[in-house]
C-alpha cells in the first residue's frame, strides 16, 4: 500500500514526477527488449502481456515513493526515429533474406541427394567421387542460382 502522507514530504510536483518516472521506466524497457526477435523470445512487438507486466513493475517500484499505486499500463503505440526504423527493416530484411537462402539450399541439397540416389539405383549411370562431385556441383548452381541457367551441350565425353 503506497504511503501518501510520506508522499507528501518526498514529492513536490505529481504530474511531472509521475511523468519523468513513466518516460524513464519506458526507455529502460525498450532497451532491454529488441523491438522483434526470433520466436521464444521476448520482444516489444510480441510479447506484449509480458512487456505489459514489465512495465507495472517498473512503474510501481519508481512511482512508489510518490504514494502511486500502478494497476495496469500497456504500450498503445511505439514509433522510433526514422533513422532507427530505417536500421531496424533492413535488419528484417536482411534476416528474411538470410532465411529465404536457407531453405533454398535445404531444398536443393535434398534434391541433389535424392537425383543422385536415384542415378545409383537405377544403375543408368555409375559415377565415381569425382563424378558425383560435378554433378552435386552443377545441380547445386542450377538449383540455388538467381540467375537464368544455360545448358552446354557437350559433344564428347567430359572426360575423354
């Protein structure tokens, strides 16, 4: 229970105390927290319920001395500079990309497994390490490339 008689002795302007103690509290929590991050963890955009509690708790222990008793505080709306914002989306981006190559290269290294098992199994061709190492060579660029690829025919043997 906030004790608003000492209050009255260690307080001198409410509004503004209460004002500097909410934007102090606010700024220690969006330091603490990324704005988004990974699944699991918490962050400012995702875990709301849990920054919410954060930020009671924060608010109660600045605000106790001023006799306030915090019941509820939530973040309705949070905007950072242009400058931060601009960090931040390319940051997303990069991480999206980053994400994109991965399953990419999952994908086409299942591909090439699964191409090459079956050439073994079907005994069409046999290939020795050297072989299958340009044939895993050739699919892989084929398969993760952002550029359009062009066949080369090859009249002879590749290695005749």
């Amino acid at each position: 229970m906030a004790d608003a008689a000492q209050a009255l002795f260690d307080v001198d302007d409410y509004v503004a105390f209460v004002g500097l103690q909410a934007e102090t509290a606010l700024r220690s929590l969006a330091g603490a927290h990324p704005y988004d991050a990974p699944d699991g963890q918490v962050s400012l955009l995702a875990s709301q319920d849990v920054i919410a509690d954060n930020l009671v708790s924060h608010l109660q222990e600045r605000l106790r001395v001023a006799g306030v008793e915090v019941l509820e505080a939530r973040l309705a709306h949070l905007a950072y500079a242009p400058e931060v914002a601009q960090t931040m989306l390319r940051r997303q981006q990069a991480a999206a990309v980053v994400a994109a190559r991965q399953t990419l290269v999952a994908g086409a290294v299942g591909m090439v497994h699964e191409a090459l098992d079956q050439l073994t199994a079907s005994g069409l061709v046999e290939l020795d390490d050297e072989k299958k190492a340009a044939m895993v060579n050739n699919l892989m660029v084929v398969l993760v490339s952002e550029e359009t690829t062009h066949p080369i025919v090859n009249a002879g043997t590749q290695y005749g």
